[in-house]
C-alpha cells in the first residue's frame, strides 16, 4: 500500500472536496487525514491518502486531471508504521494584534529544533478594549523521550517579553 501527501490549492467553489474524494475513492484509495481551509476566496489543504501499489500512478494521473478545478501536489509519504511515536504539546496565544508574533513563536520552538504539527491563527475583535487580538492556537510533536518542561518555560518567558497570555494544556 502507497502513501501519498496531497497538497491542494484552488479558487473555493462548491464541490471541489467531493471531486478529490471521488478520484482517490475510484482508484481504490483511502482517505486517512487531512486539514483543509478555506481562506479569502481560496480554498487550500493536506491530505494523506493511502493507495493500493498498482493503482498509485494512475491516481496521480487522474489528480493532475483536476487541475481546472485543484492544482495537486503528490508527494510520498513514509509508511505510518515507521513513524516514531512523539507526544505533542499544545498551547494557545492570545494578546494584542502586532506584527512578528508569529515570527517570535515560531523561532522559540525551532530553538527547540521541534516540529510543529498545527498551527492555526486569526485576527478578531477586542471584546471590550477595541482594537485587534491574535490568537494562535499551536500544537508542536516532542520526541517520545523528551521533556515538554523546556519549551514550556521558553514560551511562557517569551509571552512576557512579547506581551501575550500563554496557555499550555
């Protein structure tokens, strides 16, 4: 069985994640997980899929077939059984709207040289105060043996730098 990553990206529309169901379903695939958004009229996504052997080049053939509704990346993924188990953990940003929040996040957990599984943000409205709030809700894989405590000290230290409330959970 072949694993293939599928990065999609188009123009939103009605239907587009029923035709790329439909094309990995016809070609005997699977499809194991995948994040998908759409975001200011474009419509964006990761996929795994797994395919049986013989059937892996024709699926890919028949995605780049869509390519007037989805441009399609493919792409081979490790099988799941050689994957380490990590453990992940989470946390929440939220603070006043600025520019390099997420630059100062980011960098805290690459000193780490830690992997981040999700990251996903937006701008709103303060409630009360006016003005715009960030909010970053992060989730970051940890080798099986390693100890969250360090990167959860980095963070909360940079939220008091950057002015941020940090909720790890």
């Amino acid at each position: 069985m072949a694993h293939l990553v599928l990065t999609v990206v188009g123009d939103d529309r009605a239907g587009l994640v029923s035709a790329l169901a439909h094309t990995v379903a016809d070609h005997g695939g699977n499809w194991e997980q995948s994040e998908l958004a759409e975001l200011a009229g474009a419509f964006a996504g990761i996929v795994l899929v797994s395919v049986p052997d013989e059937q892996q080049q024709s699926l890919i053939t028949a995605l780049n077939g869509l390519d007037g509704m989805l441009r399609i990346t493919a792409h081979d993924a490790p099988s799941p059984t050689s994957i380490a188990t990590p453990h992940a953990v989470s946390f929440t940003v939220l603070g006043n709207d600025r520019a390099g929040i997420v630059r100062d996040v980011t960098a805290a957990i690459a000193a780490h040289a830690l992997s981040i599984d999700t990251f996903r943000s937006r701008t709103l409205d303060a409630p009360m105060a006016g003005g715009t709030l960030f909010e970053a809700t992060v989730t970051v894989s940890l080798p099986a043996d390693a100890d969250a405590g360090a990167l959860t000290s980095a963070l909360e230290a940079l939220a008091g730098e950057i002015q941020v409330d940090l909720t790890v959970g």
